[in-house]
C-alpha cells in the first residue's frame, strides 16, 4: 500500500517560496537581484556603523546584527515590491483578477464579489467603507457602462442620496483603471461617511443581495498567480 502524498507545506516560509516561484516566471534573475541587494545593504549598514562605533570587538558585533537585519529588511521590501509586480502582469487581462486584487484592502472595507453578472461574463465588485459604496466593474467596457448604470439605481434606492456612490472600470482603455492602481485608486477615495453609517449602508444592501439571486463568478475568479503572492504580502 502506497503511502499518502504529503501535505502542501503551510506558513511563511511556504507562502515566501511560492511567492518567489510565481514572481521568478516574470523575473528571470530575482534570485541574483535580491542576493545583491542583501550584500550591499549589509556592507553599506556595516560601513556606516564601524564608522560610528569604531572598529573594536564590541562596536563590530553591532554591526554585523545591525548589518544582516538592515539586508534582510530591504531585500524582503524589494522582493515584496517585485512580487506585486509580478502578480498584475500575469493576473491583468484574465477574469476576475478584480477580485482578487480588491481583496487586499485591509480593515475598513467591506468586499462583495460579483454582486451583479452577465452571460457574457462582465461582473460587477461592491465596496461597502468610509467613502461610501463603491462599484467596481470588469469586463467589456460598454457593457459593463450598462452594468454599472443599472447597479448604480438600483443601489441608490437602497442607500439614499447621503452616500457617495463610486463607479470605476478596471482595464488599459480610455476612462478605465488599470489592475496594480486599482486598490491605490480607491484608498484614495475621501471618506464621506461614518463607522456607523457604514454599519447601516451594509444592514441595507443586505436586503438589495437578498432579492437577486446570487450572481457566481467565473471559473477561476482569482487568477492562481495572486493568491500566493496575494498572503505574502498581507503576512
């Protein structure tokens, strides 16, 4: 009797492994690159502190700890800023990748998945935070235009006229929001309500979901290349 295969590893350590493998399909030389960063952010930390501490048992320890942490610190921001890179060139164009980057906002918002679908597979993402509701929509522009149009009245009945309602297209074309700037788009949204108004608009809009039957996403809603990536860089 054969044994069982072994588990997918879990944890840091793996969700850095597979960030990296992810990230290298793009970045052929990562691996050189973040070596050399490692070397001469700890030669120039080691530099500056001998100079400072002097060269004497004591002040060299400090350095060489001040030293590996200073590299081990820059090389994972570089590798972190080259695995969301990585992450949009592979995920932009394939559906759903929306989706799947809208969910690295942090606390404070509130992330509904295609709340509204069409057969041609143009999807519409809801955002529920202090700006208020914000739609986000993927697909063919026109479409998703229409799309967006009819979930702007229909959301607009549910919430009053108090709370902004933001639409935003995600893709290259003219008007659109490309994939890697869409969460930075929409932190940039001022906050015009408040925590407890954000409580009330989400008690409402679960009567709105309720009354529609629940719209599936695509097969494949987040693209595999940015759920790895996707945990690394939340921790």
């Amino acid at each position: 009797m054969s044994s069982p295969a072994p588990a997918a590893p879990t944890g840091r350590i793996a969700q850095l492994r597979s960030a990296y493998t992810m990230t290298k399909r793009t970045q052929p030389r990562l691996g050189l690159l973040l070596v050399a960063v490692f070397v001469l952010s700890a030669a120039a930390m080691a530099t500056v502190s001998l100079l400072i501490l002097g060269v004497w048992w004591l002040g060299i320890v400090i350095s060489a700890i001040l030293a590996l942490t200073t590299a081990l610190l820059v090389t994972m921001i570089v590798f972190g800023k080259r695995a969301e890179k990585s992450m949009y060139q592979q995920a932009e164009g394939q559906l759903g990748a929306g989706a799947g980057a809208l969910q690295m906002l942090r606390r404070g918002w509130d992330v509904k998945p295609a709340v509204a679908f069409t057969k041609q597979q143009d999807v519409i993402h809801r955002l529920v935070g202090r700006p208020g509701v914000v739609l986000v929509g993927e697909g063919q522009h026109a479409r998703v235009k229409n799309l967006l149009g009819a979930e702007v009245k229909k959301h607009r009945r549910i919430v009053g006229d108090g709370v902004p309602i933001t639409t935003l297209i995600v893709g290259r074309g003219e008007g659109e929001v490309p994939l890697p700037d869409l969460v930075k788009r929409v932190k940039k949204l001022k906050k015009a309500i408040k925590p407890a108004q954000q409580t009330d608009v989400l008690y409402k809009l679960k009567a709105l979901d309720a009354m529609r039957p629940a719209a599936p996403m695509p097969r494949g809603p987040v693209p595999t290349s940015m759920k790895g990536a996707r945990k690394m860089m939340r921790g």
